[in-house]
C-alpha cells in the first residue's frame, strides 16, 4: 500500500463535497442552502426547512402543500411495529427504542432504493419523513405508559408531533399552544442540520455500501446517541440537577473540568469545529429565556446553566481552547419547559436532524459517492507461529 495519512477523529479529513450546509467554526457562521440558520429559525416552519435541505430550494406553498399531502398518506405505521415496542420495558432509553423500530421499519417498507428512480427516491424520503414522528412519539407514550395515539391530520407537521405526543387518553381535546409549537419549530429547525458530524457520516458512510436509507438512519440515531454528541443534551440537565443538588457550587464543577486527571468535562461546552460561539446556542438562550417567561415556568437550572457560563467564557482554561457553549447547553432547559422527558431529549434532536441526515444520505447517492473505506496505521505484532493450546 501507499503512504496512509494518519487523522484520527478525521479532525482534518474533509470526507465529501457537499452543496447543503456551510459551516465557519471560526466566525461561528451557520447557513443551509445559502440561507442563514438565524433567519431561518425566525422565519420558516420545520418542514420547509426539511423541504429546503432535502430539495436544495425553499418550497412555493404548492410544493410544500404536496410534501404534506404526500407524508400524511404515509402516516401510517404497520400495527405489527405495536408489537416489537410493547416488548421492550418501559425502562429502556427512547433512543435505543427509536433506533430499533427505525431498523423495524425496514421490514414492512422495503427500503433498498433504486437510486436511479426520482420517485423511489422520492417515496423511500416520504415515508421516513411520515413515520418517523409516529416512532418518536411512540417512545415518548410508552415512557408516560400511556396507549399509542394516532395523528390529526388536520394540524401542521409540528402541531401534529406535538399531539402524537402530548394528548392524554384522558381529554377530548389537546390544544395547540402556540408558544410550544413555536419553540419546538425553532428548536427542530436549529438541529436540521450540521454538516459531517458523527451522526451524519455515519449516516452517509453506512449508505454508502447501499444499505437502505431506514438502515443507514437508524445507524445515525445510534451514533447520535453518545454523550459527546447528541446525549450532551440530556447529560448537561443531568450535570445542571448534580450541581444543583451539591448546594449550586459552580466554582467546584469548573474546577473538575480543568482538572486533567478528572474525567468530568464541562457538558454543552466545546466544540470540534465552532471555535466561537455556536451561532444556535445564542439563539437557544435567547429562546430559553422567552420560552420560560412565557410560559410562567421558572427554572433554578437556568441560572446555574447561566452562571457557569459566564464563569468559563472568562476562565483561561476555557479562553485558551476556544471553549463556548454549544447547541446542548440550553436547549435541555427548553425541552423541559415544553413537558419533555430528561431521557426524550436526544430523541428530539433525532426528529431535527432526520431531514438532514436524508438530504446528506439522498447527495450522497446521487453524487454516486464511493463506498466509505477508511484505512489504518497497523502497530499489532508481526508475524508469529501458532502455539498449541497447551504450550500458552
Ligand atoms: N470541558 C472541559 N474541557 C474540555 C471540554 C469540556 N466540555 N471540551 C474540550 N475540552 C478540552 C479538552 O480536554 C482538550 O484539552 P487539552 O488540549 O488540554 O487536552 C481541549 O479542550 C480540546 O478538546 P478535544 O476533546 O480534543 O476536542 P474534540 O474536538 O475532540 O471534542 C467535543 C469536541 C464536543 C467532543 C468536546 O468539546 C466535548 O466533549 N464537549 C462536551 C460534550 C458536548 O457538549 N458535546 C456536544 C457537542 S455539540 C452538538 C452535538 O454534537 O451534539
């Protein structure tokens, strides 16, 4: 073989060409397709979002009125799918559930897709895009024990979403409220997409052998799932409750992140590519704060979360490192606000990130990208004879 570039972490591997998201680490700039994520957040709804990174253009109301139409006759999720959810205990993380029934899915919607076929493509993306809330929601009722509920069609994507998940067996009715919808729109739109993080070249590099979309999106969930990536959410209102509990000494908690010899790291700060702010975490605290006070909800973590930030944004550990907050640092607290669950948290951002994750799998086919095929440094013992068992 030829000289093997060493890059663990593919810190300095640039893996594809990608026309979908643009990423400045360093001005801490964020745009899909051309289009600001600031902007985005404020003006446009999760599903033109979805439509805008999938399809490359922001829908007319035509094309997004046909997206819908198209993802409510897919809504449908197989009553069997019922069965493999109820054998799991109601213990188990939503995320190792979602992955699993993602995986299911593969059973009862062949996913192996003619690349060559728009519509495959087309209907393979649909279908996802309409069954993967019922999953998510799913999880969510089988946590709260609560019976399945089907959606509304009635209601947009994300009012939809929040009903799947929301609605009691209890009540006629589940109203909308509109300060929930659009937080979750903002916080959904905000995880859409993030260029070759691990998620989503996991997503791209498990397609890549053309393993099904179902298959490759539900490695993502898996990959999403860690705690330096995804799970941060929940780890940093795990983290915010421990400091809490411990009498609110942010000081000491600094200290175990600067201490080498102690694994603890400052959960939601840090990232491998923002060496500024994370353009999402400024608008997550922002909307942190309205959300809240909207909401009438008042959350001791919110001032420790607050606290501990400006403690390392003047820390020379954290200077020195270009260390900021990142998208997990306070979108924990909006979740909680909104009535989700610690442990649905990573989930949520899995229902953010699938339009992303589908529309870097969909380039990823169209482009006819080779398989994924890293290579390695070998430091293993050379050559050796066999010993028989008795002789070791
Ligand atoms: N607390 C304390 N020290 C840290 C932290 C932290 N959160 N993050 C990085 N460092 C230190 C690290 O110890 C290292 O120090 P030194 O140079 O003295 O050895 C230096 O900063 C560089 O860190 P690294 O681990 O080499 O950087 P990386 O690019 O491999 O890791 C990261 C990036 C996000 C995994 C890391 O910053 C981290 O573990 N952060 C906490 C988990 C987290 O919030 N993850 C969410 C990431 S953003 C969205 C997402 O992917 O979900």
């Amino acid at each position: 073989g030829g000289l093997i570039t060493l890059d663990p972490g593919y810190k300095n591997t640039g893996s594809c060409k990608s026309a979908i998201t643009f990423l400045n680490g360093e001005e801490g700039i964020l745009r899909y397709r051309g289009y600001s994520i600031e902007e985005l957040a404020d003006k446009a709804s999760f599903l033109e979002v979805a439509y805008l990174l999938i399809f490359g253009e922001l829908p007319t109301q035509e094309q997004l009125d046909k997206l819908y139409k198209d993802i409510k006759k897919e809504s449908h999720v197989d009553e069997e799918m019922k069965k493999i959810l109820d054998g799991f205990p109601k213990s188990a993380h939503p995320m190792g559930v979602l992955s699993s029934l993602t995986s299911a899915l593969i059973a009862f919607n062949p996913s192996a897709v003619n690349v060559e076929s728009d519509e495959e493509m087309y209907n393979a993306i649909i279908k996802l895009l309409a069954k993967f809330p019922v999953l998510v929601a799913w999880t969510l009722r089988k946590k709260n024990g609560q019976p399945l509920d089907y959606g509304d069609s009635s209601l947009d994507y994300v009012d939809n979403i929040l009903k799947m998940m929301f609605k009691s067996p209890h009540e006629e009715h589940y109203d909308i409220d509109p300060v929930v919808s659009s937080a979750l729109n903002k916080l959904l739109i905000l995880h859409a997409d993030h260029e070759q993080n691990c998620s989503t070249s996991t997503v791209r590099i498990v397609g890549s052998s053309h393993a099904g979309l179902f298959a490759s999106i539900s490695a993502g969930i898996s990959a999403l799932w860690g705690p330096l990536h995804g799970g941060a959410n929940q780890a940093v209102i795990e983290m915010l409750e421990n400091i809490k509990e411990d009498g609110g000494d942010t000081k000491k908690y600094m200290g175990k992140a600067k201490d080498k010899e102690d694994p603890f790291r400052l959960m939601g700060f840090g990232h491998r590519v923002y060496k500024n702010f994370d353009p999402r975490a400024k608008i997550i605290k922002k909307s942190a704060d309205q959300v809240l006070d909207q909401l009438g909800v008042e959350d001791p973590v919110l001032d420790i979360a607050k606290g501990l930030e400006k403690e390392a944004l003047e820390d020379s550990y954290f200077v020195d490192r270009k260390l900021y907050p990142n998208v997990d640092f306070y979108s924990g607290i909006i979740y909680r606000a909104l009535g989700i669950p610690t442990e649905m948290f990573t989930v949520m951002f899995a229902l953010g990130r699938l339009p992303g994750w589908i529309a870097q799998w969909r380039e990823m086919r169209l482009e006819k990208e080779p398989i994924g095929r890293p290579r390695q440094v070998y430091t293993g013992e050379n050559l050796r004879d066999f010993k028989d068992i008795s002789k070791r």
